[in-house]
C-alpha cells in the first residue's frame, strides 16, 4: 500500500518530535507540524511543506533546509 504525501509528512514530524538530539527548536517546529497537519481546520504553510517534503527525501538536507527557514523566522 502506499503512503499518501500526508501520512509521509506526519510519519516524518512524529519521528523529529520524538529525536531528542535534534535541537529544542527542531522538535518545537515538528511538532507544530504534526499538530498542524492532523487538524484539517489549521493552515499549514507551503514552506513549511516544502521542508518536510525535503526531510522525507534526503534527512540531513531537510534539516539544513529547516535551519535557514527558522533563522529566517528568527527561531
């Protein structure tokens, strides 16, 4: 069976909000990622989105995509 981009995404968030030797600011993004993603009614960026998409592909360059899109936001 295949997985849907969706369940890609959530599996990807659920497995960084649970590394704990990710930096605190990386587990706090995914998991507002997760929460996003799993209520229908919450926006979820399309940047936001772009990252995850690069963290399912290729992990460490996902996670230096996501370091350059927070110090972006300021986090």
């Amino acid at each position: 069976m295949t997985k849907t981009p969706l369940q890609i995404f959530l599996a990807t968030a659920e497995r960084m909000a649970n590394n704990h030797k990710l930096q605190g600011s990386f587990v706090n993004w995914a998991c507002d990622m997760y929460d996003r993603l799993a209520d229908k009614e919450r926006i979820v960026r399309v940047e936001d989105l772009l990252v995850l998409q690069s963290l399912s592909i290729d992990y460490e360059d996902g996670l230096e995509k996501l370091d350059c899109l927070l110090a972006r936001r300021g986090i």
